[in-house]
C-alpha cells in the first residue's frame, strides 16, 4: 500500500491518475474441470511469481489418463519443475531434467506426463518448453502468431522430444495453454467424430477475443473449458484445462469517496473523474453532490433491486458506480474479509470492480461528515480513513492488488 | 394528472435512522394512490448536515422536504397535494 499523504494530502499537489508506480505486468489465470465422474483432475496448472513479479513461469502437467494416479504424476510434474526455478536452476535446464527423469509408459513409449512450461518476464523476454501437450496459442492483436520452434532430443530421451520457442512479447500478448482434453474434447460424438481440433479451439478463442478485447484470462480460460465440456456433451471425457498468461497495461480503478477537506479543492477532486486511463467509482452521498455540481453532471438512482444493508446503487456520465459512503464500505470490507458476497447489491457491485482491476487508487477527501457525529445516530459510524485502508490492506493481501492512497 | 414526485434519501444519515425501508413506498400506498407517485432516490439530499441528521430519515414531496419520514407520513403529505392540486 502506497500512502502517498506528502503528495496529495490536503495541501499538497494532486497524485497523478495513472501512477508510475504501475508498469505492465503479467497476469496468469487458468481453469479446469476433471473427468466426467473423478474427484481429482490429471491436468494441473501452476505458477509462480519470482523477481518481485517481473518473471512468472507457469507449468501446465497433464498425468497419463485419468483419476488418482494422473493426479500425482501431473503434481510431481509440475512441482518440480516449479523447485527447479525456485533453486534458480534455468528454465532450459529444469525442462531438461524432467525429459531425464519422467518414467516412460513401456507399451506407448509416452512420458507418464506431459507439461508445458512458460517462462515470461514483464519486459518481454519469453521462452516455453512443450512435452507432448497441444501446442500453446500466442495471440497478438487478435491473431495467432506463429512460434519459431527448435525441437530437441536425445538419446536417453527415445522418441520423445522437447520443443523449445524464445521470443519477444509485446504488451497485450496472449499465451493459451490446453490440456488434450480441450483439443480433443468431443471425439467420437457424430458432430465432432475427430475431436475439436487445436485450429477450432484456436478460432474459438480468437473469436470470443474479437467480441471482448478486455476478457480476463480467468474467464476466457473458462469460456475454452466450456466450450469443451459441450462438445462432450456435458459430461466430460477427460480432464479438461486451460491456462493464460497474459502480458498487459493494469486496469486501474480510482475509488473517490469522501468531501475534500478544503472545499476550496473541491473542482480539482471532481476533475479526477474526467482523467482518463482508468475506470471510477464514486463512493458516498455527499461526494456525489459535490462532483454533481462541479461536473454538472445529473446521478440517477437505481431503486430496482431495493437491498436491505446496503443502500441502492446510482449512475453518473463518466463513472462505473456510485454508492453511499460508510455502510457500503463498511460491507465491502466484510465481504473481502469473507471471501464472499452473499447478496447482490451495491457493496458486492463494489467488490466485483475491485477485484477485476490490479491497482486501486484511493482518493480520499478528508472532511469530517458532521451529520455522521450526531449522537441521535443510533449506530457509530468507522472513520472513512480507517475503512479505506483496512479495504486496501485486504486487497493486498488476500487479492495481491497494488493500492495507492491519496488524501483531499 | 401529474403524478406526485417523492424523493427518498438513500444517504447514510438517513438509512441508519431507519429510512432504508422507505424504498418499498410503492408497497405501502393505499389502493387510491397508486399510479399517482413517483417514486424516485437520492443520494444525499443535504438535509441532514444543513437541519440536523436527528430529524433524519428525509424525503421530498413535490421538493418539499419532510423529516423524520414514515410510510404514514409520506401518505399524508401526498394527499394533501393532491388535494391543494384538486
Ligand atoms: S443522508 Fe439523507 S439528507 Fe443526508
């Protein structure tokens, strides 16, 4: 958390909208499903950051069948490759060492389990090593790019090979890494009597891109896994996983609450909405009233879904959501703390746009509500201070965001 | 004829001193009321620091504010606009 108070407290100039504190950076998220009836899937995707985020290398390990025992292969897979890294070893070298060290199945002469790995650096440098998996997808302004691969083998290695690609990504770079049982998915049903196809799911992909450039890869894995489990019907005939590393501008969220402490501010606090790069949220019925009037801008209230702890939610030109001020953060910082919004309203709204940006810029005008001191209030109202940052600390931790704060 | 507009506040002063409820007037209209309200929210209707928030909850009835608002209240004052209107 960066508590700015020299920068923008309430004398001082204003923080900028978008922070140097926030270069590009590399998000990675993957789904996956088991086989139709098992427990536990032989797919597994793991990753780990290192270098302070600037590297993260990510496995993909698909365990001979199913079940149990594909389980453990996958997971001895994927953790070691992932120690390897962690001790520092290189990339090529751990790849290499799992080619020695995976037990070959004697009848198929197929390695026990297949695996992927990426190696990617905020700067670009990228270099993945692929065993026996479907070939990674990387997709660039919304085209595949094709990859340049050297294919290694060895004696002891038999047949098997390890194909390597090393190559500069550019900001808004997509990786896809599948399982077999997203490319294979459907085989043997009349639609699809060969399976999906890695060109298909490819198309796929590039197509639910082309209608929305911003998907998360959280959810455009999903969308592959999906898309798979329909073509087999329902019930899934392998384990089916997807996972994505996406190299990309942060989305920002600014999160105005509170009435600056000097109304003298108060134009220059409304400006931040108009600032680009970065999406807002307005929290509070005052700060509401304020940037109405500087902005000129009308704030309509949605009365549609009437929730009983949380004040219904507005619309205002320019902004995401707008809120009430203290109860609605107040249940934010429960609902983090949770884990889980158990109801639809303004306050779980609130934790949706949190959690799908990596930096949330607080900015916070200090003046003291004097409504909210009145001791006719039946309840006691948490300093809006205090609130904030307990919401930023639960982001940083449990949500690994980066939080700035800047006082009004 | 026009209906008659009331603005319930949704700010906090106001929720916490148990106008969150308000929001269901709709429910809570006698049967020769309904279709001649509107019923719209507000975020802050700047009562509560410019009177005092221990007459909270307010609302707005044809932009004349009322504290410490209940459903009864509320029904009352619409009625006597409409019947000033008549
Ligand atoms: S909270 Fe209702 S008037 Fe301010």
């Amino acid at each position: 958390m960066v508590d700015d108070m020299n920068e923008g407290g309430p004398r001082g100039r204003c923080a900028p909208a978008t922070s140097p504190l926030v270069p590009d950076f590399i998000e990675v998220d993957h789904f996956g499903l088991a086989c139709g009836g098992e427990h536990l899937s032989g797919d597994l995707f793991h990753s780990r950051s290192l270098e302070e985020g600037n590297r993260v290398v990510s496995v993909l390990a698909d365990g001979l069948s199913s079940g149990v025992e594909a389980a453990v292969l996958a997971s001895v897979t994927a953790s070691m490759a992932l120690e390897y890294v962690e001790w520092n070893i290189d990339t090529a070298k751990a790849a290499a060492i799992l080619m020695d060290s995976l037990p070959v199945d004697p009848v198929r002469r197929i390695s026990y389990s297949t695996f992927t790995i990426v190696d990617a650096r905020r700067d670009g440098r990228t270099r993945i090593f692929e065993h026996g998996n479907p070939p990674v997808l990387l997709i660039r302004d919304g085209a595949l790019v094709p990859l340049e691969r050297t294919v290694l083998g060895q004696p002891r290695w038999g047949n098997r090979r390890l194909r390597v690609s090393e190559f500069q990504s550019s900001v808004g770079d997509r990786i896809v890494l599948c399982s077999d049982g997203v490319t294979q998915s459907g085989m043997g049903t009349p639609a699809l009597p060969l399976g999906w196809g890695e060109p298909e799911a490819a198309a796929y992909a590039l197509s639910r891109l082309a209608r929305s450039p911003d998907l998360s890869s959280r959810r455009l894995a999903e969308l592959l896994v999906d898309r798979a489990l329909w073509n087999d019907g329902g019930a899934a005939g392998d384990d089916i996983t997807c996972g994505i590393i996406h190299l990309r501008r942060p989305r920002v969220l600014q999160v105005l609450t509170g009435p600056p402490f000097d109304r003298a501010r108060d134009r220059e606090f409304a400006a931040l909405v108009d600032r680009p790069g970065s999406r807002k949220v307005v929290c509070g019925g005052t700060t509401s009233n304020i940037l109405a009037r500087e902005l000129n801008r009308e704030v309509e209230m949605d009365l549609a879904l009437p929730d009983r702890e949380v004040p219904a939610p507005s619309a205002m030109a320019g902004v995401e959501l707008v809120t009430e001020g203290c109860l609605t953060l107040a249940k934010v910082g429960q609902y983090l703390e949770a884990g889980a919004c158990p109801r639809r309203n303004a306050a779980s709204r609130l934790v949706e746009l949190l959690l799908e940006s990596d930096v949330i810029h607080f900015q916070v005008g200090t003046a003291v509500n004097e409504a909210h001191q009145d001791p006719a209030l039946p309840v006691e109202l948490d300093i809006r201070r205090n609130v904030i940052k307990r919401i930023a600390a639960l982001l940083e931790t449990r949500h690994l965001k980066k939080t700035l704060l800047s006082y009004y | 004829m026009e209906p008659v507009t009331v603005t319930i506040c949704m700010g906090t002063a106001c929720v916490v001193m148990d106008g969150s409820r308000l929001v269901l007037l709709e429910e809570h209209l006698p049967e020769r009321l309904r279709g001649l309200v509107r019923i719209r929210g507000e975020r802050c209707l700047d009562l509560c620091t410019r009177r005092s928030a221990a007459l909270a909850p307010f609302v707005l009835v044809d932009g004349e504010p009322l504290a410490n608002a209940t459903f009864e209240s509320i029904v009352l004052r619409i009625e006597e606009r409409l019947a000033g209107r008549a």
